[in-house]
C-alpha cells in the first residue's frame, strides 16, 4: 500500500464555481506536486482547463512552483486569474 497524504485546499474564482465549494480535503499519493493536484481537479471539472497554464500556486501562504512537492497537512492554493477591478 502506498503512502498518502491529506492536503487542504482553497478554491478560488472559477475553480470555486467549479466546485461550488471554497475548500477541499483531498487525500493524495505521496510524492503528488502542485501541478499534478492542479491537474486532477482539471480533470474532474475539464471547464477548468482554460485556466491550467495561467493558474499560480501557494502553499502555507508562499507561492510556488508547478514541480512543488506535496507534504501532508500543506494547505494549497489555487489563484486563477482575476478579471474585474
């Protein structure tokens, strides 16, 4: 059995409206990056996909990269951009 690790993640914008949730408790294979837990939510909302290449990444309130990896009890943030102002 492979190890896994639990994550919260914030939802912003259109991954909130996705989602219709302002947060998730995901469990996540060990090793699993930012990008890749961008990746599985694009998967399971693919209207989401037009955000995938200009989504940034935080985690424990630092931005990061796409390679980042996951840690349990990291607390992930999904910034799409925001239009408005």
């Amino acid at each position: 059995m492979s190890e896994s690790i639990a994550v919260s993640v914030k939802l912003f914008a259109a991954y909130q409206e996705a989602y219709g949730l302002p947060e998730l408790e995901l469990d996540l294979p060990a090793g699993t990056t930012v990008g890749q837990l961008r990746d599985r939510l694009i998967a399971e909302h693919p209207q989401l996909e037009q955000w995938r290449d200009v989504t940034r990444f935080g985690v424990n309130w630092e931005f990061v990269a796409a390679d980042r990896a996951l840690q349990s009890g990291d607390e992930v943030v999904l910034i799409p951009p925001v239009s408005g102002g």
